[in-house]
C-alpha cells in the first residue's frame, strides 16, 4: 500500500491512551530509579508505581465515558464500542471492566510484595517494570480485537512473567520453575499459532469481527476451522492453568517467590479470562458447538483433579495452585454455556476469584519474613492465638473459596453452576457440586489448623500500615460482595451485553 493511501484517521490512537500513559510512565521510572539513593529507592518505587497504575485507571475511565459529563457508574453502564488502529484495537464495556480490575489487581500486588522483597533484597526496578510491563501486555490482550494483538499482548505478559519467576538469581528453585513455565509456555504459544494460522486458512482473516462473521456463515463446518479450534482450546487451556496442561501450575507457584506467585495467581487471570473470550465468545461464537464439547472435558478433569490432588498437599502454595486449577474448571462452566449470561457469570466469577487470591496471598506474605517461608500449611498452625484478626481474614478466604454462602464464593459459584444448567448439563452441575464438597474439606483444613492447633511460631506480625490496611479492606471485600453481590453481577451482564 502508498503510504500517502493510508488513512490516519482509522487508527484512532486516543484509545490506546492508558497503554501509552503506562509504557510512558514505566519508561520513565526505568530511568529514574537508577538515580535514586538506595535509602529511598524503595518507598519512590512502591509510590511511583502504584501511583502510575491508579492514574491508569482514571484514564481507562475517562477514555471509556461516553460524554464528558459521564459519572463512573454511567462508564460502566454506557460505555460506547470505540475501535481503534484499523479495527485492531477495541475499547469496550468489557474491556474497561477487565481493565479497572486488574490495574487495581496489580497495585495491590506491589503494595503486598514490598516488605517480603525488600527483605530479600528483590524490590528493585527491574521487578516493578517487569510487573508494569505484564500489565501493559494484559491491557492489551482485553483490548484486542485481531488475532495478532490477541498474541503480541499474551507474550508480552509471557515474557515479563517469566523472567519474574526468574527473579530471585540465587535460588536454584525459582530458576527450574521458570526453566519449566519457559519451555511449557513456548509450547502452547506454538500450539495457539499454530491453531491461528488454521483459523486463517479456513477464514482468510485475523480480524475477530470478521472471522466471527465467516464463522457464523457457511464456513462454520469448515474441517480446516475446527481442525484449528483444537490447538486453539489447548493454548488457551495452558495460559488457564486447565488439566491436562496444568503440570506448570504447582510447580511455578512453589518454586516463584511467593510475591511473584502472588501476581501469577491475580490479574493475569483476568487477561486470561479476556483473551479466551475473545477468541471463543466472539471470534468463533459460530463454532460454540465444536468448542462446547473440549470445554467440558477440560472443566470435568480440571475440577477432579484439582480438588482430589489437594487435599493430599502440605504446602499452602501447592494446595492454593490446585485449587486454582479447580477454580478454572469452575470458570469453563460458564464460558461453555455459550450465552451471554454464561460469560457473565463467568467474568463475575475471575473477578471474585482474583480478589479472594490476592486476600490468601497477601496473609501468606503478612507471616513471612527474613529467613521464613510461610508457605507450608502448618505455619498457620495457632494464627488465632497470634492475630485473631488476621485468622478472621483467612477464615474469610478460606469460606469464600469453598463456597460457603454470605461469602462471595458462594455466589461465584451459584452463578456458573446456574449458566452451566440453562445450558442443559444438568449432570455437569451435579458433578460440579460434589467436586465443591470435596474442595472444602482443604479449605476447612487451614481454618481447623488456624484455630483449633497450638501455634509452633510465636514472632509477631510486622508488616507496613498500607499493606495491613489494604489487606482488611481486601478481605471485608469478599465479606460485602458476598452479602451485596448485585451491583458487581449487573456490571459484568451489561459488559457482555454491550460488548458484542
């Protein structure tokens, strides 16, 4: 094409800008913390980043209003379908949703990790812009609307998580974690590409709403379409943590420091959750019938194994990593219902999930210090005695993840459960009860251990004011969502409705 033939104005570039607000201000900061004295590096780090992600938010905010009088409640309830860069860029109500989430995600995240990295001497720069350049990766994948910023966004977050698994140099287990999730993750990066480039030959395009057009034309039954969904489903069932591509979930989550396993297990889920849908509810919405049957499969091995493997585990992170595998299975419930009801409930289930996690791991990191590790289950043993408060938001946790009703688990998981049975699977919702019944034993196992054992560590809990205050207000989250869950479901049925 002449250069002088391309129109400008098609790429719209004022949508992207939150991504170029972040990319600017982690460039900035790249730069920046090289001149800081080592005394304050650390508490300029943890302000600028934070700061820089909040400021993120308002900006995906604003960017999202309608008008310019918009209140934030009218964003997430109007927010208007903007395309940007030539159709491969799209802002829309889901994405704004996604966005605001894992951006707060992320903040939380840093504000948990700095007292547990800073004493191993791991809160650098290198961490916060690894960290801010996942989330510039999982903006992008929400937003994607073509199949190639669909992947440029999942390897710039593959990448980034990668070398922050890596992060600690010194420690021949986190280096064979990420050795594992490198090899793991370019190989379902192959397999993804590879079921792309299928989906290219039956469509003769990567743009999401015109493949989605063909699919749902005569092209639907292409055996060259469905041949590509295959390797499809895979890749997105390794970046899910789904059985049978789950064997790097346990062992990135024990071998990572637990403040980068803190980041893996939130908001690049959320990204996760985005990128499936934009691939399967949209791009091959006409195909749902072929991918229907793999999610099922993928949902019924993954909450088997996930929950009867916990249940035999000593370590919190091994335990927490298989019931995350679990909680996926429980994610494809309401994916594979195919309606827009069902992505719903499932959007309104990663949200949750992601807030419960942060709150688990966040109480990992508040009972580790120099020296310690607090990521065997026993180390919670007597927390009541130590901190009855801090066993409180445990216990809150622990019941929101089993599913326990006040909690906001429970209507995480009603919700699905009620998607996958309009759905006709009224078998699937039985098995996926019973699977919930054998979860909760692990998770009634911490607060028995919590409660009900005598302590064999008596140090106090030391830990900065922001990250305690953050951690209360995360826990009592998924306290009030549990007893106000309708604002937060309405929010998530209008994204979908309005997205597509």
């Amino acid at each position: 094409m002449n250069p002088a033939q391309i129109n400008v104005s098609s790429f719209n570039i004022s949508l992207a800008i939150p991504e170029i607000f972040l990319l600017t201000a982690l460039l900035a900061i790249m730069v920046a913390h090289l001149f800081w004295t080592p005394q304050r590096q650390e508490a300029r780090l943890l302000f600028a980043s934070v700061a820089t992600l909040l400021a993120t938010v308002v900006l995906v905010v604003l960017k999202a209003m309608p008008v310019p009088s918009g209140s934030v409640i009218e964003t997430v309830v109007i927010t208007p379908i903007q395309y940007g860069f030539s159709n491969m860029f799209v802002v829309d109500q889901m994405a704004t949703l996604l966005k605001i989430a894992l951006l707060i995600a992320v903040a939380v995240v840093i504000i948990y990790s700095r007292s547990y990295l800073a004493t191993r001497k791991l809160f650098s720069g290198e961490f916060i812009c690894l960290i801010l350049f996942a989330t510039l990766g999982m903006m992008v994948m929400v937003s994607a609307n073509h199949f190639v910023t669909l992947y440029l966004g999942l390897e710039l977050l593959a990448l980034s998580s990668y070398a922050l698994v890596a992060l600690n140099r010194d420690s021949a287990r986190s280096t064979e974690a990420a050795m594992k999730y490198f090899i793991l993750g370019a190989l379902a990066s192959g397999l993804l590409l590879y079921g792309i480039s299928m989906v290219y030959g039956a469509t003769g395009s990567l743009d999401v709403s015109k493949v989605a057009a063909i699919v749902s034309g005569s092209r639907a039954n292409d055996p060259l379409l469905t041949f590509g969904l295959v390797f499809i489903v895979a890749g997105l069932a390794f970046k899910l943590g789904a059985v049978p591509f789950h064997m790097w979930v346990p062992d990135v989550y024990d071998g990572a420091p637990t403040a980068i396993t803190l980041f893996i297990a939130s908001a690049p889920k959320i990204a996760a959750f985005g990128f499936v849908i934009r691939i399967l509810a949209h791009a091959l919405a006409g195909a749902t019938e072929d991918w229907q049957g793999m999610l099922i499969i993928l949902a019924v091995l993954s909450m088997a194994i996930g929950n009867i493997v916990a249940i035999s585990q000593t370590s919190m992170k091994r335990m927490l990593a298989y019931s995350t595998i679990s909680h996926m299975g429980f994610l494809l419930l309401g994916i594979l219902a195919g309606t827009n009801n069902g992505y719903a409930s499932a959007m309104f289930y990663i949200v949750t999930y992601t807030l419960t996690t942060l709150a688990a791991f966040g109480i990992m990191l508040l009972l580790s210090r120099d020296g310690f590790e607090a990521d065997k289950i026993d180390d919670f043993k007597g927390l009541n005695q130590r901190s009855p408060f801090h066993a409180l938001l445990m216990l809150f946790v622990m019941f929101s993840m089993a599913g326990i009703p006040v909690f906001v688990g429970f209507w995480a998981k009603l919700s699905v459960l009620e998607a996958a049975l309009n759905a006709g699977l009224p078998w699937l919702v039985v098995f996926s009860v019973l699977m919930s019944v054998i979860g909760a034993f692990y998770y009634l196992r911490v607060v028995k251990v919590m409660y009900f054992d005598k302590p064999t560590d008596t140090a106090p809990l030391v830990a900065p004011f922001e990250m305690r205050a953050v951690l209360a207000v995360n826990a009592f989250a998924v306290l009030a969502l549990g007893l106000v869950p309708g604002a937060l479901m309405t929010a998530c049925l209008n994204a979908i409705q309005r997205s597509f």
